[in-house]
C-alpha cells in the first residue's frame, strides 16, 4: 500500500486517513470518545467552572431553542447527533418533566444537574427510567431487545436477529436474579455492579453542544520536541540531521570563500549552487530501494535512520526547493548589477544564451529558469493535499521529471557531473535490475476477491526464486489496468507460504479504483467486441485477461499477466529482533502484520518443537537466533463491523493455533477495536456492551467478529494500554505502526514517554 507514509497502498498513501479523525491528539488517560460526551460521572467542577457551564448552557439552549424559548423533538435530535431515534425520544421524554412536549431552559437545567452532580444512583435510575420504555417499574424481555436493538443501531453493528435475541437472553438472564421475568431497578444495580469499567465514567452522550470548549482544553506540557525522551528515541535521525546541516554549511562557505571576488549575490548564488550538486545527488540515493533493502540487513541500520528515508527524502526535497529560490533570486539581484554596468540588459541575463553564462553554449540562464519552474512544480505536486485528493498520478508523473531535472543541471552546471557520475550509476543499475527481476518470467493474477470497504485482494503465482521478508512490499504493474502504471503494496501472505503472492488493496485512489471496478463488473463486459477488434496484440492480450471461472460475485478464478518489482524492505524487518512486539494496524494498515503474524506463529510452531529438557530443536532449517520474540501484542482499529471481515479468517487460524494456555501467558494476544461502536459508559451502550461481554464468555466466541477475542468498543486508551505492556516485563519492547500520520503521533508520544521503541512503515 504505498503510501508515502505506510507500506502498501500506493496512491492511497493516507488511505487510512478516514479512519484517524479516529486519534486526534487528545490528553492521554481520557476516554478518546469524550469528544461526544456532554457529561460524565468522573466531572468534578468548581465553583467558577460550575458558572462557566451554567452561562455556556444557557448560550447554547438559546441558539437552538429559537424565538419560542422551548425546545421541541426535532430540535432535540438534531442537537444530540444521535443515529438511532429511540435514545433522542427517550431522552427527551425525561428531561420533558412537565409533560409538555417540549423541554425549557429550567428542565433542561434540572436534568443535566442531576446527571452531572448527582449521585451514582441517581444516574443509574436515569438510565433504568431510558430502559423502562413503559413507566412499569420494571424491565420485561421485549423492552430489553427493543433497547438493544437501538443500541446495536447506534453502535452501526449489524447481527442477525437470532443473535440479537442470543444477546437480550444472555443478558436479561444474569440480571433477573429472581427469575420473576422483569429485571428491577435493584436488579440492574447489582448486574452493573459486575461492570465496573462502565460505572467509572458513566455518560450521556452526543451532547457536545452543551460542553464549554474551556473545559476540553489540555493542560500545557512541554513542547514533546524539548523532552529527553524524545531526543533519546529520535537519537539516529537527529545526529544525521546535524551532520547532514553540518556538511552543507561547509560546502555553503567553502564555495562562498573560494568566489569571494565575485560580489555578495554572487558568493551567495555559487554557495547555494554548491549546496545544490550535494542534494539533488545525495535525495536519489535515499531512494535506491535495493542498496536500502540489503543495508537493512548490516549493522548499519543500527547506526543509520534507514527507516526514516522518506521523511529524509521530503526533507531534503524541501532544501532543494529553498537552496533554488535563494540560488535564482541571488543570481537575479547580481544580474541587476551587472545590467547597470554591461551591455545586456536583466531580459537578456536571464532568458537567452547572448551573455555566454554557462559551459555549455551560456545556457546556464536558461536552463536555470527552466531548472526552477520544475522544481516547484515537483513539490508543489508532491504536497499532502494533491496526494490525498486521488490523484496520485499527478504526484507520480510529476516526479517522474527527474530525469529532465538531472539532465537540465548536467548542462545548467560545470561541476555537477562530478557529484552526479556514482550515485547516478547505481541508480542506473538499480533500475536495470529492477526491470530484468520484474519481466523475467511469465507473472499472472490467478485468483481475485473483493472483500468488504472496496478492499481488493489478489493472489499472484509465485515465481521459484522469488524471497521475500514478513512486511515486505513489491510494485505491481498490471496492464489491462494502466499499462505504464507501477504502485507498490504489501506483502499480506507469509513468506512460508510457497505458491502464491497475496495483496490486499484498499480503493482510494484512481488506479486502485479502477481495479476493484475492473473485477467487480460482470465478466461478459471484462472484453468487450470492439476491444477485441482493434488488433491481434490487443486480442491476445485481452483473452489472457479475461477470467475463466467465476465463483460468485465477489470471488473468480483468473489468469491476468502482471509484473512484480522486489521486493523490498520496510522497518518491520526488525520485528524479530525484538523481545516484545506491539503491532499496531489502523484499517487497512494491518496488510503487513497479516504476513509478519503468519510468519511469526509458523517460527514460534517450529521453535516449540525443541526438547523441554535438552533443547534439541527437530527443525534442521531454522536457527533459534532467527527470533527472539517473547510475546506479540496485536492492535487492529477499524471504523466499522464490516473491515473486521478482510482478516478474519487468517486471525481466526492464529488463534486455534495456540489455543492451549501457554505457562507464561499467551504468546500472541488480540487486541480489536471498532472506532464506530459506543464505549461501555456510554448510556446508549451500556446495555450492548454488557451482553456482548455475557454472551462472549459463554459462547466462547465475539458476537461481531466470530473471534475468540472479544472487540472492544471505541478507541484504545494508549496510556492504559503501553503500561499494561510495560508491566509484564517481557523484555525491550518495540512499537510497530502502520495506519494515519494523524494517528501515529499520538501512538509516538506515548512510546517516548514509556521509552518503547517506535517504527513506522513508511517508504
């Protein structure tokens, strides 16, 4: 998945991006979803902020109530945001004390004071009063699934009724502890008592409207740039950066020293010149992917940010971007001068070859125009918002003018050359290998499923000679789509896995688009007559491409010629290497932790075949030394029940395949979330939670996912969760992410502050 942030999807480089609004930057150690909560048990406001609240409820009742001072049902809705009608209607039928249909400014104040300042009791009894829909004083069986039903809605869970009536059963039956076939108020007490994580921030949300801004404000911490953590996780890429600053100062005064005769413009334009035959050498070499891969494997990455070489290659692009606006405006001021003294005019310095400025022909003021409007061009169309719009052929093809740019500087400068003539050769054969690998040997798609959330996977032949690393990425080209086309993915089947090639790709972008549609339409219109007749090239090409079988609509057998550049290495190479691995996959980002979990089980499988006594080890080709990994923890975060479908047949596999206790704990623990579902202390939740949680430990298996491990709702709490993994000691623990930039760096903080390891695939 390319992304220019994570390892596979290409032109959907932020294609998790939908997903992390999911983790704003929010204070650690509150619920994330208190974004959407009007108020909570664990509020506790002074005197000064209890006015503050008071004035600021008042505001917004105002602005929404209208000339008539009352707030009616449809108002009510819409300032709540709920999906699911029956909590709004509820709601409003207690806050209505009076019974008039509306809700004024007194009773809206008399109930949110209740909720906020009143006792534990008080808000259970607002609770039982929301699920006791006829006044009874009690709850019956139907007005229990009725309630889970909405909740189901609001969470945007889907079962089906069967298991809806499984769920109401599971639940009424633990908390009808008198079998008298109605659950009372005493009862749903005692029941939620067996909760305690609900009854610690019990909530009524989608109230937001009602929350000051001041009382969602973070405290002031210093800037995490300043903190001794940050500079100890950052160690590598900040040393190189001061090298890197270093070396180019010294070229800088160097070249300004050695024309020191030539005026100030001119010592500055030859000294940014300098800089520049450094950077537009040195920003190729941090892309030669193959030279990367193999270093990965030295003990170079140790000293080196390999990882970290996209972000490395941005920012040396931007200084490229800046060295040439101060190189052109430099030249331009001296040009000025010499105007005044010489008979050329400014016109004729800059845009024609009359003056003789350059070594080859005076073209060095041409080419030096031309050299700037590319320049920006490729920034500009390398910028976030041009990537992230869908357009990922507008970056692509724009970086593509490398090639004029290296051109262009060869013939604009003397002395390039010289800097040029090594990184430019392995570059070369870089790509000349890289094309070899990639066309030798017939490639074919054999066989393609389309999985929920637009989600593509495909499964490639695999060739003989063709090894990889768990995490890997590889370019794919596949000409019926685009002909010229290469985006790179990742690797979402384990390297012992000798017959094919799996990648799943998420339909984001243009490319990506076009190749889910490409499966999706009927296979009568895969070929189409007149597409045949154009030529015999076309023809042949075509009745490759088309698909032979078809097995359901989401689901064909097909023999579709494709070419594979790579592979190549990302930073979970160093996932062995580690003691305790935490793998985090935001959506689609868990397509690389699909093939490292399958390698990692198959290793731990083979490495438990050793003696318990003499450690001798039945597994000839494996050395002990190859992993070290102690414990795994495994995080996936999807925004809605559907994207769970993508895995969950292999996660079900890694499950069974340690189904025994093990001594020590579990080797690998799940940890699912749904960002779309309501946390456990939500009002309009609780209920759900509760007997998702009673019907999962007695069916053995989550009601959402089919999972022996159960989803948790909402979004982790990341402080909670890395001291949980700091306390079990399991040795250095390394951090490895793949999902939004938005949601890494938050997930970064936290590493730093427990001084755990981070990486981020990127490339």
């Amino acid at each position: 998945m390319k992304k220019l942030t994570a390892p596979a999807d290409t032109e959907e480089e932020e294609e998790e991006e939908e997903e992390e609004e999911e983790e704003l930057p929010e204070t650690e150690g509150r619920r994330r979803d208190e974004h959407a909560a009007g108020f909570t048990a664990a509020d506790s406001m002074s005197l000064d902020e209890d006015t503050r609240w008071l004035e600021w409820v008042t505001k917004q009742f105002e602005s929404i109530a209208g000339e008539d001072k009352e707030i009616d049902i449809d108002e009510f809705k819409t300032a709540l945001k709920v999906k699911e009608s029956f909590f709004a209607e509820r709601f409003f039928a207690l806050f209505d004390s009076d019974g008039s249909s509306s809700i004024s400014l007194d009773e809206l104040l008399e109930a949110l004071d209740l909720l906020i300042h009143g006792t534990e009791t008080d808000k259970l009894k607002f609770l039982f009063q929301v699920y006791d829909v006829d006044g009874s004083g009690s709850i019956d069986p139907d007005e229990l699934r009725t309630v889970l039903k909405s909740c189901l809605r609001e969470s945007a869970i889907s079962l089906p009724e069967e298991k809806l009536d499984d769920l109401t059963l599971a639940l009424f039956e633990s908390a009808d502890k008198d079998n008298s076939g109605a659950i009372t108020f005493e009862e749903l007490k005692a029941e939620l008592e067996n909760f305690p994580e609900v009854m610690e921030n019990l909530t009524i949300s989608a109230a937001n409207w009602l929350k000051p801004p001041d009382l969602d404000q973070k405290k002031r911490h210093a800037p995490r740039y300043l903190t001794r953590a940050y500079w100890h996780n950052n160690s590598r890429k900040l040393l190189f950066l001061v090298l890197y600053a270093c070396l180019s100062l010294l070229l800088f005064v160097g070249a300004v020293l050695q024309h020191r005769q030539g005026g100030v413009w001119f010592m500055v334009a030859k000294g940014c010149g300098q800089c520049l035959n450094f950077n537009c050498t040195f920003v190729m070499m941090l892309m030669l992917r193959r030279c990367l891969t193999w270093l990965r494997a030295t003990w170079v990455v140790r000293v080196l940010p390999l990882d970290q070489n996209i972000l490395l290659h941005q920012i040396v692009g931007y200084a490229i971007l800046c060295y040439t606006l101060a190189h052109t405006t430099a030249h331009i001021l001296n040009f000025v001068q010499l105007s005044h003294s010489s008979e050329f005019t400014l016109w004729e310095y800059l845009f024609t070859t009359r003056p003789g400025i350059g070594w080859v022909k005076g073209t060095a003021s041409v080419t030096g125009v031309v050299l700037q409007v590319v320049i920006c061009l490729m920034v500009l169309c390398s910028s976030t918002f041009v990537r992230r719009s869908g357009h990922f052929e507008v970056f692509y093809w724009s970086h593509l003018s490398y090639v004029w740019v290296w051109s262009l500087l060869v013939v604009h400068c003397a002395n390039f050359w010289k800097w040029f003539v090594v990184p430019g050769l392995v570059f070369l054969l870089e790509k000349i290998v890289g094309i070899a690998v990639s066309r030798i040997g017939g490639l074919y798609i054999v066989e393609v499923n389309l999985l929920p959330s637009k989600v593509t996977h495909l499964v490639i032949k695999r060739p003989q000679f063709f090894h990889f690393k768990p995490g890997d990425y590889v370019y794919i080209n596949i000409p019926v789509i685009a002909k010229y086309e290469w985006h790179p993915f990742t690797i979402s089947s384990a390297p012992e896995q000798s017959d094919s090639l799996w990648l799943h790709i998420r339909s984001m972008g243009q490319w990506t688009n076009r190749l889910y549609e490409y499966f999706r339409q009927p296979e009568s219109e895969m070929v189409s007559p007149k597409r045949l007749a154009t030529s015999l090239k076309n023809r042949r090409q075509l009745l490759r491409a088309q698909v032979s079988v078809k097995f359901g609509e989401n689901h064909r057998f097909c023999n579709i010629k494709c070419y594979v550049d790579g592979p190549y290495g990302t930073p979970t190479r160093q996932i062995f290497a580690s003691e305790h691995a935490v793998l985090i996959g935001a959506g689609i980002g868990i397509t690389p932790f699909a093939s490292i979990l399958q390698s990692i089980m198959y290793r731990y499988r083979r490495r438990k075949q050793n003696c318990p006594s003499c450690n001798y080890s039945w597994c000839e080709n494996i050395k002990d030394s190859e992993m070290k990994l102690r414990k795994v923890d495994f995080i996936w975060i999807n925004r809605d029940q559907k994207s769970f479908e993508w895995f969950v047949s292999l996660l079900t596999k890694l499950e069974m395949d340690q189904a025994d206790e093990e001594p020590e704990g579990r080797f690998l623990e799940m940890h699912m979330y749904m960002t779309s579902a309501l946390s456990k202390n939500d009002m309009k939740a609780i209920g759900l939670q509760m007997a998702l949680d009673l019907l999962a430990k007695k069916e053995k298996r989550d009601s959402i996912t089919g999972l022996r491990t159960r989803t948790q709702p909402g979004r982790p709490e990341w402080g909670k969760v890395f001291q949980k993994v700091s306390e079990e000691k399991k040795g250095k623990v390394h951090v490895f992410y793949c999902g939004s930039p938005a949601l890494a760096k938050v997930i970064k903080a936290q590493c730093e502050h427990f001084g755990f390891n981070f990486y981020k695939e990127n490339f």
